[in-house]
C-alpha cells in the first residue's frame, strides 16, 4: 500500500474558504466512476508555523499512484485551484507496513 502525503502553504491573502473549494475538488475527485478517498483539511492554527492544508490517500501499488498523478482531471485541479493559491506544496509518497 502505497501512501501520498501533501502539505502545502497558501499566499498572504487567501481566504479558508478558497483552500476549502480546492480541498473540496479533490475529495469529490473521482477515476473511472469511483471517489479516490481522498482525505483533506486546513491547519487548525495549534502550533505557530504549520502548513496551510495537507491532504492523503493510499493507493493499492505504485502503478495505481501513477496513474492517479497522470489523471488529467486531477492536474486540472492542481493547475487551477491549487497553483494559484499556494506558495509551496510539498509531497511524498511511502509504502505503508503490512
């Protein structure tokens, strides 16, 4: 199983409800008719310095990770909604322990 983490930090200006309808995009994402799983939320502010958003979902293989990351609807998303609000978006993909 396959894990992709991402943390991204959103411009001076940008209101929660911007980071949210991206957000929102991704969790009504679906490939070939089906929701990805995606889970996704803002920073609750608890500690000073913290990213802006993160969202994870776990893929059954790497096959499956690369498709899901070629998939032309979520590059539209990331394009549009995500691009234009953030500063830095980092990313990281893990195999989770059996």
């Amino acid at each position: 199983m396959i894990r992709n983490v991402v943390v991204g930090v959103v411009r001076e200006g940008v209101s929660p409800e911007q980071v949210e309808e991206a957000l929102d995009a991704l969790r009504q994402f679906r490939m070939d008719g089906e929701l990805v799983g995606i889970v996704a939320g803002q920073d609750l502010g608890l500690r000073e310095g913290n990213a802006s958003y993160c969202l994870t979902v776990d893929f059954p293989d790497a096959a499956a990770y690369r498709t899901y990351d070629l998939d032309e609807e979520h590059n539209r998303i990331r394009r549009e909604l995500f691009a234009p609000i953030s500063t830095s978006i980092q990313r990281i993909q893990f195999e989770l322990p059996d």
